[in-house]
C-alpha cells in the first residue's frame, strides 16, 4: 500500500459506489473498490431482462472498464465478511482465501435486499428481481412454465403454471407486471400454439393504491393502464400465505400459481451490522448529514442503506438518485477532510420519479410538479433511462431491442439457462 496518500475502500460497484468512486477519480488519495461482481448492473432495467426484452450483458458494464483510465483506482472481486473499524481493516474472501485490506476511508455503498415483513417463509417459493442473476432466473422460470404447460393434460394445473402474481405497487410491480402480461399476450401465446394457454398476469398491493409517493390522480392514471393492458389488480388486501401451487390473500382470495414475484419492499444491506451500531427502521444504517457513520472515525455510508432524515423529519427514499448524490457528497468531504477544508451535509435535489407499465403507458412526476401520463410520459421514461445507461454499446444496443421490439411485438432473449438461485439476502453489493 501506497503509504504516502490516504487510502478510500468503497464496498459496492452499485450506484452510491460508482459515483462515489467517479468523484475520487485522479484525486490524491488511493481508491479500492470491492464488490461481489465485477460489473455494474442497470437496476431500472432488470426487469427487461426478465421479460425477454433486453440481453443481461446490454444493462451491465465491467467495473474495470468503467475505470480504466483512472490510475488511482483499483477494483477487488470478492465478498466482505467482517470490518474492523477500530483497527480500520476490512476482510475479504476472495474464492477460497481471504485477505485483510488496510483504510483510511471507508465508504459502505451495498444498497438494500428484499424484506418479506417477517414473513420468511414467503421466500421459499418467491422469485427476486433486484440481481442480474434474479432476472436471468425469472426468465428461466417463465419460460420454463410455457414450456411444461404445453405438455400438460390437468387444466387446473395448467392455468397455474401460466398465471403470475406480483406483489408489490411500486414501480418495480408496476412495470414488471405490464411486462410480463405483454410478453405473455404478444410472444409466448402465439408460439406456444399447441394447446389453448389462458394467461393471467395478477398485482397485489397490500394498500388501498399504487405508487405511495405519486399524487392521487398519477396513481389512479396508473391503475387505469394496468387494468386497460390486462393486469388484474387486487389492492388493500396483503398475501396471507404462500405455497408452491397458490397464493392466498387476507380476504380469502385464493390464486392458483406456480410463479409469485416479489417485489413488495426492501430493507438495508446486512452489512450494515457489521459496524455494531443500533439501526433505524428498515435495518438501515443511521448517517449525518455529511454521510458520516456516528462513532465510527473515517466510516461513510451511501445509498439505501442509510437512514437520514429530511427538514421535515422523513428519511430520504431508497432511490437510486439519493444514492448517486450521497456517494458524490461523501467522496467530496473525504477529500475536504482531507485538504482540511470544510465538510458539507446532504441535500437531495429531487428531479421527480417516474414509472412504465407498458407499450404507450407510464406516469411520470416530474420535478414533483409537473405530471405526464401515457404516451408522453413513456417517451420521457425511454429517453431518460437510454441517456444514463453506461457504456455508448450497451445504449445503441437497448436502442435497437426497443425499437425492434416496438414495431414487431419480438423478444428475442427467449433462452433458458440454467444457473443456481441468486442470494437475495447475502447480497452485499448495491445493485
């Protein structure tokens, strides 16, 4: 180790990591960046690779390649399993050896993982959309129902198989829903002519409506497209209990299915107690505004896994543009402290949020002002997530699959691949 320049280790290449990273780029301090993957994945757009619409390498970028002209960053592929922030060494399993890397600065970015609210149990039979490695194994298994239900003489049994519940009204329910009811109305039905599949693509959300940040009238405009795509919508009714051939909900409703996607809440990375602190709602991880850990000298901390509470008393959203500022706002008071200058607290500048649920169908908020629904809306969405894709490749790339997919109603990533579940809850990476 360089001992003549401060040494920053960020964990996690997601997207407190990558900006926080971005900001410490040909500065003088040493940056070593550990994360389980070695790429960055475009979270806002997994859901596309569920759905057949996108290929996995065309939302993730090689964390190397992000960085390669940048000399004073290095990357580490491996898997932290403990801090020592007294002595100020993070440990790192790296296949099977470990190793003991040494900081000044620390910047925890590992994001957030699936909650089910207590309910653990729900897990065994649900299916995750917050990895690449989720996504590809959603894909396997929508395909992978087709295909049985082809072949299957029970129809009760094959009405489950091709019946889908997302649970959860935020936008990751909302566009994955409207993308797996199209993928099943435009693609599968028409090729999988064999046998009459009836499709059924069902949203469960446990309140009384969607979108719990948006204004009344965004989130009625969103239940309407869902409902005119063909999305049954259940609200204000929690799952009560789940099996691998049904859902049941609170007020009896029982859905016979073989695929549950859960996308109902998330809560902070378990590497959050690592520090030993007492943690907030959510098993988020309290900062300062100047996204320093409390009592933990030179530890910051970004991203979803944060708490830290707005001028009205609210802690700020899981989104990912508080991630990217506190990760900015955090390299830039490491480098103050550094210079001796003087460290600045957070504010979040909120540009609004967005959601698609199909072909032609969206709500955006933008500004927290201005509201756009339908067509208008999905063209802002389209463009905003094409511009912040990394790498130009990867945005011509989505481009052509959107406008292929636009006029010829084709997924064309309709491959089965078989691979091991993704580790949901060990995910330590901000993704």
């Amino acid at each position: 180790m360089n001992t003549q320049r401060p040494r920053v280790i960020i964990i996690g290449a997601g997207f407190g990591g990558l900006f926080a990273a971005r900001a410490l780029a040909n500065q003088p301090v040493d940056v070593l960046l550990i994360d389980r993957s070695n790429f960055h994945t475009f979270t806002p757009l997994l859901y596309q690779v569920a759905t057949c619409a996108l290929d996995p390498s065309e939302i993730a970028y090689p964390v190397r390649s992000i960085f390669r002209k940048d000399r004073n960053i290095r990357s580490l592929l491996g898997t932290v399993t403990s801090i020592d922030y007294a002595d100020k060494t993070v440990t790192v399993r790296i296949a099977d050896q470990t190793r003991h890397e040494a900081y000044d600065y620390l910047i925890l970015a590992t994001g957030s993982v699936p909650t089910y609210f207590g309910q653990s149990a729900f897990r065994e039979h649900a299916l995750e959309l917050r990895t690449l490695s989720d996504a590809v194994n959603l894909r396997n298994h929508i395909l992978g129902q087709f295909e049985q239900a082809t072949w299957e003489e029970d129809e009760a049994v094959r009405q489950a198989m091709t019946t889908i519940v997302v649970v959860g009204g935020g936008p990751t329910g909302l566009e994955t829903a409207g993308a797996i009811y199209e993928l099943y109305s435009h693609v599968l039905n028409r090729e999988y002519i064999q046998r009459e599949l009836k499709t059924r693509v069902i949203l469960v959300e446990m309140q009384p409506h969607l979108l719990e940040p948006y204004p009344e009238p965004l989130r009625q405009a969103a239940l309407e497209q869902l409902r005119s795509l063909g999305v049954e919508v259940h609200l204000g009714s929690p799952v009560e209990a789940v099996t691998k051939a049904a859902v049941t909900l609170k007020d009896g409703t029982v859905i016979a299915t073989h695929t549950l996607v859960w996308a109902a809440g998330v809560k902070g990375s378990p590497l959050a107690e690592m520090l030993d602190l007492p943690l907030q709602r959510g098993e988020r991880l309290p900062i300062l505004p100047t996204t320093e850990v409390p009592d933990r000298h030179g530890v910051y901390a970004v991203g979803d896994m944060t708490y830290l509470e707005n001028e009205s008393g609210q802690p700020y959203p899981m989104l990912i543009p508080v991630a990217q500022q506190q990760g900015k706002l955090a390299a830039k008071n490491i480098l103050a402290e550094i210079g001796g200058g003087e460290k600045r607290p957070f504010h979040y500048h909120d540009r609004g949020s967005m959601a698609t649920i199909g072909r032609r169908r969206a709500v955006a908020w933008i500004y927290n002002k201005i509201q756009l629904r339908g067509y208008i809306a999905w063209l802002a969405w389209l463009a905003l997530h094409l511009v912040t894709l990394l790498g130009f490749r990867n945005r011509l790339n989505v481009f052509v699959n959107w406008v292929w997919n636009y006029f010829t109603y084709d997924r064309s990533v309709r491959i089965i691949l078989e691979q091991g579940r993704g580790e949901g809850e060990k995910v330590i990476s901000e993704k």
